[in-house]
C-alpha cells in the first residue's frame, strides 16, 4: 500500500503529477510556485517523467499551452500561483468553456497592491466564478490525494470541468511533512488512462474550436457547464468513497469536527483547519461546547452536506484568509450564509492576509466573540488587527 516519503506541499503535488502520468508541462515558476515548475522540469531532464516541457513567457501562455496540450488527448500539467493566477484569468474561462479537465496546483498568495509574497486567499476567490472546481488542502498529504482525486473527478465525462487543487503558501507549500504515496500501479488502477471524450484536435479530422459563437448557443452551453457542477457533487462523493476504500483515507466535501453537540462551530478553509481543531480540543477541555468545520470543496459549494455538518449549532463563525471588499461579507462567509438561509446566527471573520498566522488565539477569539453575539445581523470582525490600523501609513479619512 506504498511507502512514506517526507514531501514538501510543492513536491507533494508534482509527485502527483508524475504519477498521474502526465505527458506535456508548460509552467512559469512564481513564488511560492516555483520549486513545482522546476522539479518538474528536473525530471523530464533526468528523463525520470516521459513528458515533453515547453518554456514559457507569462503564465498566461502556460495555461494556452496546457489546454492546447490537452485538447490533443494527453495529459497536460501547469501550476501557478497569486498574481500569476490572476494573468491566467482570461485562458482559465477558455478552459472551462470548452470543458477542458485539466488539474492545476495553485499556491495560494495574496494579490497585489500592496505587494507580498505570503499567503492569503484572494488570488483562488477572485477566481471562484471562472468555471474551475475548487478543492483546498489541510495538509501535504490532501495537497497529494486531492490532486490523484481531482482528475478523476474532473475527468468523469459527466463533469469535465477543470480543477484547481489550492494550497496554502509557505505554511504548506514550504513545510515538510510525512506522506504515505502509493505504488505506481495503485494510482495506474485508480487514475486511468486520459481519454478525450469532447473536443479534440486531430490533423486528420480538423475542426474549429472556441470559434465566434452567437447568442443563439451561448446560454445554452453556460447551461451545460452548471450542469457539470452539480455532477460534480455527486461524483466527488463517488471518488471519495472508492478513494478510501482503496488507500484508507476518508475524504468529503464537508468534514466536521466535534460539531454533533456544539452550540457554536467555526468555518475554516485550507491550512488553518488543523489549528482550528486543536483549539477546539483546548476548548472543550475549558468546558465550551465548540466545533470546527473544514470545506474541502469550495466549488462546487456543499450547501446540503454544509447544513447537515452545522445542524445542531445555534451559532456559526466563518474566517475567511480574504476580504470581499464591498460586500456584506467575505466569500466563504457569503456562501455558508447562503446556505443556512437565515436560521442561524453566521458572523464573518476576517484574518491571516498576507501571510499573517492564524494563531490558537486568533481562532479562540472568534469563538468567544460568536458564543457572546446577540446580534441578528453582526458586522465583519477583522480577527487579528494590531493597534490602530488607520494609523498605518497616515491614511486620510475619517472612519
């Protein structure tokens, strides 16, 4: 059943596309990105992965290329990540529209301005609309399983919707932790060969693809782009099952925690779910009666399986790593409102932008903020401000 190895976030997702069997990379390294693109490229010069690598100018090109790549019936592999990401924006709908299944890591890293290096959430959620299934990673080995799993999920022939695998930049994709990886022959069996089931381009069969459509059709294919979204529910929870029945690592979209009897739960997306059940843990020994859900699916969005995880609690904290600007609240925090439909307390969190820790404390803090609303309708809390932030720099407004 495979063998350990010690893998950073990064290498755990090239690892994965190795095994995958992919056949053409076209990547741009970015921070913190850049050690998938280059390993990648390492193998294919140490001739350890048969595939073909193709140097690029811009990120923009690299996912031209992969879904050019793909769209002749291999596998096609490119990863990015923040800024990089938000240069692909235009290429990441064409790979939707045309129902291309590629698999991507996205490390994820705030956007610019101001310019960091460190991560946050906005470059994934600015993307959240651009047709992309969308799974985030606790840990390295969910950075390794969610990228095996992703291309059987994107791949079914009724889904074929690209995937982005996110993972959290630097406190994942720079930490190094033990993973379990199996034989080459396991993934074989479980991953399958590619097969092109839409479009694909053949010299001896030529046609035109992504042509000048009119109003005629358009709506109509949106429709069948929805329609691969709400496959895809049913076929993640398919996946899952056979995932854990085969390597012994349970997956859901959903995935609660000490939430059966909790009176107030807390929401979390990516790395920090880790940190949220430990506090929970160091809570329930005080005698607070909390829990903490993790989404692993941020699109599709579980609604049902969200409310079935969150039925028993009165209250509900939601943190998201990203802002939402102009909004009522940030993006998580609008789509779990969304689906609990006003029946609950939902308060939005906002903390560890640009790299800044979601410490014990920060998490703490939002917990015995939400066990103490009373509110119907609570502001957006920013969980981790330190002193005066209209201090910083001389902004001038009034506020």
């Amino acid at each position: 059943m495979g063998h350990y190895k010690m893998l950073d976030g990064n290498y755990a997702a090239v690892e994965a596309l190795k095994m995958a069997g992919v056949k053409v990379i076209s990547a741009y390294p970015i921070t913190p990105q850049s050690s998938i693109s280059e390993k990648l490229a390492e193998l294919v010069d140490e001739g350890e992965l048969n595939a073909k690598y193709i140097r690029v100018e811009s990120e923009h090109t690299a996912m031209s290329c992969a879904v050019g790549a793909q769209l002749t019936g291999v596998r096609a592999a490119t990863a990015t990540s923040s800024v990089g990401l938000a240069l692909m924006h235009e290429v990441l709908n064409v790979a939707a529209g045309l129902r291309v299944p590629l698999v991507m890591p996205v490390v994820n890293r705030s956007l610019a301005s101001p310019w960091s290096l460190w991560c946050d959430h906005q470059d994934t959620m600015a993307e959240r609309d651009s047709g992309w299934i969308q799974l985030y990673c606790e840990n390295v080995q969910d950075v390794f399983d969610s990228v095996i799993m992703a291309y059987r999920i994107a791949e079914h022939p009724d889904v074929l919707t690209p995937a982005m695998v996110c993972l959290d930049g630097f406190f994942l994709s720079h930490s190094m932790q033990k993973v379990l990886v199996p034989e080459q022959e396991e993934i074989d069996r479980f991953v399958g060969e590619y097969k092109a089931v839409n479009l694909r381009l053949d010299p001896k069969d030529p046609i035109l693809i992504n042509n000048l459509t009119s109003p005629d059709e358009i709506t109509e294919m949106k429709y069948q782009q929805a329609a691969g979204f709400r496959n895809a529910k049913r076929v993640m929870g398919e996946v899952f099952q056979e995932f854990a029945e085969l390597f012994g690592r349970k997956k859901s979209v959903v995935e609660g925690y000490r939430t059966d009897d909790a009176d107030a739960v807390i929401v979390t997306l990516g790395s920090m779910s880790g940190t949220a059940k430990y506090v929970v843990n160091h809570m329930r020994e005080k005698g607070y009666k909390v829990g903490a859900a993790k989404v692993v699916s941020f699109r599709p969005f579980p609604y049902e399986e969200l409310r079935r995880v969150l039925e028993n609690a009165a209250k509900v904290a939601v943190l998201d790593r990203t802002t939402g600007f102009g909004a009522q609240g940030a993006p998580l925090w609008l789509e779990v409102k969304s689906a609990l439909d006003g029946c609950k307390l939902v308060k939005s969190y906002i903390g560890g932008l640009a790299g800044r820790d979601v410490s014990m404390w920060s998490i703490e803090n939002a917990l015995m903020d939400i066990m103490e609303e009373r509110s119907a309708k609570p502001d957006t809390k920013w969980i981790d401000l330190q002193g005066d932030p209209m201090n910083l720099r001389q902004v001038l407004m009034n506020v």
